[in-house]
C-alpha cells in the first residue's frame, strides 16, 4: 500500500473503510491506530459478565517477583515501607537490580500447594503479578528477555502451571499487571538524590518513549491473554503523569477486544481517588470496579463494584521482617465485613524467593478456611446488609430470602435484638446446626432472636433468618 492510503478494519460494524490522505499527512513513522471499540453492553450482558466475580466474594492476591530475593534489606538497609517497592526506597540501579535474577530460583514452588492453599481457605480466584513496577516478568514472556525463564536459574513458567492448577481445581485464574515499569528504557527518574535508572513513585517519560513503551505494553498483555486466558486482569501504577485516562481508554477496548468477557479494575485510568479505590464521578472513567487498598469503605460503595485488597502483614511482597501479622479473627471479620457492604475481599501472600508461601499466612488462611467450610454459604453470592445502619452485634449478609447475622458479639441474656425487616421472619437457625430451630419475637420494634448461652464460633457464629415469600 502507497502513502496515500491506510485502510482500517473496523471489526465490530464487519465494514472495511478506506481513508485517503496526502502523503504529506504522516511522518515516515507515522501510523494509524484505530482501536475497534467493544461492543456496548446492557445491564444484562453486563450484569452476565459480571456475575462469577460478584458471586466469588473471596480472593487471594498474590506478589512475587525478584524482590522476593533482599526480602527488604539492602547493604544492611530496612525499611518500614513495602517489600515490592525496595527498588525505589534503596535507590537501586537497574544494573544493580537485574543481580537478583540470578538469586531468584523458586525450587520449592508448587503449584498445586499454593492453589490448595487458596481453595482450602475458601478463596475463589486468584489474582498473581504477572509484572510488577520493576519490569520482571514472572511469566516466559516473549516480548521481553527481562523474565523468569530468561533472567534466572529457574527457567520455568511458574505462571503456566498454576494456570492449569487454578483451573484443575475449579480456582478463577487472573493477573495483575503494572502500568509503570521501572526497568524499560523508556522511562527515568528525575528527582533529588536518584539515580535515574531506579524506581520512583513519579516516572518521567523520554521523547518518542511513550509510544515504544504502550507497544511493548499490549504486546505483553497480548500474550497473556491468549497464553493463560485470565479471567480479570488488575492494572496498577496508573498515577503517572505521562499515563491519561484517554490512554486507560484505549487500554480498557484493546484488552476487551482480545477477550470480552474479561473483567478489568478501574486503575486501568485515572478513576480511582487514591487508597479509598472509588470511581470518580464528575466524568465516565474506565473499569469494571473500583479497588479499596487497605480499608473498607465504611458505608461500601452502592451502586459500585468492588474488591478491598489487603496485606496479612504490612507488605505485599516478602519482607523475612515484617511479622506484624493479623489474626484469623480479624481476617475473617474483614471478610464479613467486605460481603456485609457488598464487596469483594483480595487477600494477598508474598512468597519467598523459594517458591514457599511463608508459613504465618499459610496458618491464617487454614483458619479462615475452617471458619468458612461451616459458614461459607453467608459470604459467597450474598448481597449486602439489608440494614441502613450497622448493626451493632457485627454484620449481615443477605441472599434471596435469607438474611445471615454475622454475630461478633454474643448477647449475654440470650437475646439478639434486631432490626425491622421488610418481611416476616419463618424461620431461624445457626448456620452451624441448621436444624435447631430459634425461636423468634416479632415486632413492630424490631425481632428478637433467642439464642443458645454460647456461642457457636468465638470468631463469628452465623444465624439464619429466613423471610417470607
């Protein structure tokens, strides 16, 4: 084809146009890059695509990569700040950085162990960093040589296998990756006292950069989409300057064009508002659902999808120091809590450069998993309280004609006050022992739940209402 032609496909409408243009138009290097829109959905097609993740409630996030290796230490430096990000905090040349490919050979990794783990917890999906800020691609990328089976002694695809694992075992298989790369030529640091080869939560773009760098990005989630075939794909490092929500736009069609029915976070743009992870109002932002970091909205986000993705202990990638570990009780509330105000709750484990989940998580989500194979059936599916106000004693979830009383605190006189409902209550039973029926009062006060003298899980004992037709 001469300059004086671009002929561009417009899949979506199966028309061919031909658009003519003087040569002058275009620089040597120019081209045209359409990108076919996907097409508009309904609620319904949505709310189809949707459904599996909303229903899942339970996930397990997972960050692993070279970082692994220091394990937050460098030449004798912690920090209190996150593993993932040593490359930034100790000011790590990329040079210096690539030295810990050779360290990072994961012998101790087994798929069908970390894939047990999650499913034993009660975990749904999980959601692995297929690359992080620093570039190193944790799959066998063949776009870029700056991967596990490339850089390190390791040589396999850890990524491929728990693919399979994920889908043996009846998990959802996804991937996070990171719009920032602190390793590709196409971005410097410009700060006080940086090397400009290390990370930095601000990147500068180089001329004619960012174009090679969007390429090489879609090329890389090309390939991940039609190799592992994820079911989400969880974008971060939006905050750059030089990133816009046009260009989450275009990234939001390109990858829904590869695959429609995947779903994508909201940090694919610029939609989020800091660590509360909330779509913004004043304008159309892409995304699929909104991304709480650390916290959970204290009213939930109505009308908004969402997951809040938290840490075990303070960091997401490993840190051999970091041992301020949550408890079980407290997981296992914030799970509840997450479901009572309609969201999903991603809990994330940061494996050793080993290959090896550290065994202060592993103990956790085995105490999550015995909680949720009793009352499993009060998180997943279950829609939000039916409450205005929280209820006082812990938390509801509700399903169909069911309303689940997450109770923490156990009434001491034996009574469990709760609100009004919109329907009668028939009956009611723990979720533990179904059929011990409760008896209930019922009241233009409120219900009244008389309950055994104990509780029947200290953490969170479930009690079912069940309401007329």
């Amino acid at each position: 084809m001469n300059n004086y032609f671009r002929k561009v496909l417009i899949g979506a409408l199966g028309l061919t146009v031909v658009l003519s243009f003087p040569s002058s138009s275009f620089s040597n290097n120019s081209t045209l890059n359409f990108v076919t829109p996907p097409p508009a959905e309904t609620t319904a097609e949505r709310d189809q695509r949707m459904k599996w993740w909303r229903e899942a409630r339970f996930g397990m996030f997972i960050h692993w990569g070279l970082y692994a290796v220091p394990a937050g230490e460098y030449n004798g430096q912690r920090s209190t700040r996150i593993g993932e990000w040593i490359m930034e905090w100790a000011n790590i040349p990329r040079t210096e950085y690539e030295k810990f490919a050779p360290k990072f050979n994961p012998v101790k990794f087994n798929a069908r162990d970390w894939v047990s783990i999650a499913k034993n917890a009660g975990m749904k999906y999980i959601v692995i960093t297929s690359k992080h800020h620093d570039g190193f691609a944790l799959y066998n990328s063949k776009v870029s040589s700056y991967d596990i089976t490339d850089f390190t002694p390791y040589k396999k695809d850890p990524i491929k296998e728990l693919a399979a694992e994920a889908k043996r075992q009846g998990l959802v298989f996804c991937f996070y990756y990171s719009i920032v790369d602190w390793h590709h030529p196409s971005q410097y640091v410009d700060a006080p006292g940086k090397d400009p080869t290390a990370g930095n939560r601000t990147t500068k773009m180089r001329a004619g950069g960012k174009e090679e760098y969007v390429k090489y990005m879609k090329a890389q989630l090309r390939e991940l989409i039609t190799t592992y075939d994820p079911a989400v794909l969880w974008f971060d490092g939006e905050w750059q300057d030089w990133w816009t929500e046009e260009d989450g736009q275009d990234l939001y069609r390109f990858v829904r064009d590869l695959k429609p029915n995947i779903i994508i976070n909201n940090r694919v743009g610029k939609g989020r508002q800091g660590m509360q992870g909330m779509n913004k109002t004043d304008r159309q932002y892409s995304g699929d659902f909104g991304t709480p970091e650390q916290r959970i909205p204290p009213s939930g986000l109505p009308g908004v999808d969402w997951e809040s993705c938290m840490t075990m202990n303070t960091t997401w990638g490993y840190k051999f120091y970091d041992d301020q570990w949550k408890t079980t009780e407290t997981l296992v509330r914030n799970l509840i809590d997450v479901a009572s105000k309609g969201g999903n709750y991603l809990l994330n484990v940061g494996p050793m450069a080993d290959g090896l989940i550290p065994q202060p998580s592993v103990e956790r989500l085995a105490g999550v998993g015995k909680w949720m194979s009793v009352n499993g059936e009060a998180i997943y599916a279950t829609t939000a309280s039916p409450f205005q106000a929280e209820l006082t004693f812990g938390r509801a979830t509700s399903k169909h004609d069911r309303v689940y009383l997450h109770v923490f605190e156990w009434p001491a006189d034996g009574k469990l006050k709760v609100p009004v409902l919109s329907k009668s209550v028939t009956k009611a039973y723990l979720l533990a022992n179904p059929k011990n029926k409760l008896e209930v009062t019922q009241g233009s006060e409120g219900i009244t739940v008389a309950v055994p003298a104990t509780a029947s899980d200290p953490i969170a004992s479930v009690i079912v209402l069940e309401q007329g037709k």
